[in-house]
C-alpha cells in the first residue's frame, strides 16, 4: 500500500517521522496494515534507510505503530477514547500535563486542519464562522470566549470527514476544557493577548475557506506553538 501524496523534500527522520504520521491519521495505512519495508519506505521518500529506521523509531514512541520481529511493523489498532485515559487519572492536572496537551494538539491539530482545508464542504464551514464571530463577540464584551475557541478546534475536526480524528480531538477537549478558563486567564493578563489570539484563529479560517492546507497547518502550529510560548513565560 503506498501514500496517495508525493513526499516533498524532507530529509530528517523528524520530518519523515511526521509525513508518515499523516498518512496514518488520514486513513492511508489502516489499523492493522503492515508498512512498507525499510528499503521500500526509503526509495519512496528518497531517503535512507537509516532515517527510515529512525522515523518508524519515533512513530512506535508515540504508539501508532508496533514492530513485529520477523514480521514487519504494522499500525496499531487505535483507540481514540484511550489516548488521554492516563491524562483523566490526574486530578488536579500540573501545568507540565497541560504542556504535554499542547504538544499532542500540535501533533494531531495540524493534520487535521490540513485534512479540513482539503477535504471540507460550504456546509462545514458555517459552523467555524459562527465560532469566529462568537469569538469576536466575546472580545468585545470582555469576555473569555472558550467555549467559541473550543467550537472552533472540533469544527475543523469534523470538516477533516475523519472520524477517528474527531474523537481524538473531542477528548482533548474533554480533558482539557476543566482547565481552559484558568489557562485563558493567565494568557489575557498580558495585553494584546486576545486580539493575537482571535487574529490567529482568523488565518486558520482563511486557510481553509481558501482550501489551502500548507497555510492552514503553518497557522494552526503558529496558533498552538504561540499558546504554548506564553504559558512557558508565565
């Protein structure tokens, strides 16, 4: 089974680590599929064996794929309800847990908005504008707006048409929406802060309203790697 899209002059194991979890998050190689070989991988991506080795290395660390001695690596069976559990057992979650979040929503969030820019319909996006103009409400009056940020990040979940990714992201908000109120308010005591924010969410919308998946997921990490700056600095 080969991916549908070209790999596009990446060379680094991270890089080649990253392309191959896009192909799995997007339903390329199912559950259970076994990957091409090593050699295969590697006159695919134009890499070599080596980074081919590290990347598979890096995608069995963070469990989408499991290596079977004498058999092959295939892709685990994924399990959307699970990926927080450990994350629920810990009450009350330290700043380093939320930290941890925002690097698993990097991962998965830029994927999925690539998927939405490609993939979604005139339908999908009046959900996200409603979102943005929500936001901006909330910014006129003061207001936090979580609940329009969060609408925000599931719509452009549900405009990837990926399910599995959906319930991903529904999780992620699930356990980190009881902790989201006190991170906004940290975030807002520096001023500009919410007027960065909504701008940030702005592009992501253009992006996708544009069907531009590169610049929708250069703005989603610019969005998320922001957030995660300004919480390192509190």
């Amino acid at each position: 089974m080969k991916p549908k899209s070209q790999f596009k002059i990446r060379k680094t194991y991270e890089e080649v680590a990253e392309y191959m979890k896009q192909q799995i998050l997007s339903g390329v190689f199912q559950p259970g599929d076994r990957l091409p070989s090593l050699r295969e991988l590697g006159d695919m991506l134009g890499v070599g064996q080596s980074t081919v080795r590290e990347a598979i290395s890096a995608l069995k660390t963070m469990g989408l794929v499991s290596i079977r001695q004498g058999e092959g690596t295939f892709v685990t069976p994924f399990q959307p309800e699970e990926v927080l559990s450990a994350f629920e057992a810990i009450r009350p979650m330290t700043e380093q847990d939320i930290l941890a979040l925002l690097e698993v929503r990097k991962i998965i969030e830029s994927g999925t908005v690539r998927l939405a820019a490609e993939r979604r319909t005139e339908d999908d996006l009046k959900p996200l504008g409603r979102a943005m103009e929500d936001m901006e409400a909330a910014l006129a009056k003061g207001r936090l707006g979580e609940k329009a940020d969060w609408n925000f990040h599931y719509s452009i979940a549900l405009a990837s048409h990926n399910p599995i990714l959906v319930s991903v992201v529904q999780s992620i908000a699930e356990t980190m929406e009881k902790h989201v109120k006190e991170n906004r308010v940290r975030l807002f005591r520096k001023p500009g802060n919410q007027e960065r924010l909504l701008e940030e969410h702005r592009r992501i919308y253009e992006a996708i309203v544009k069907r531009d998946p590169e610049q929708a997921e250069a703005a989603m990490l610019a969005h998320l790697t922001g957030v995660e700056q300004d919480m390192l600095s509190e």
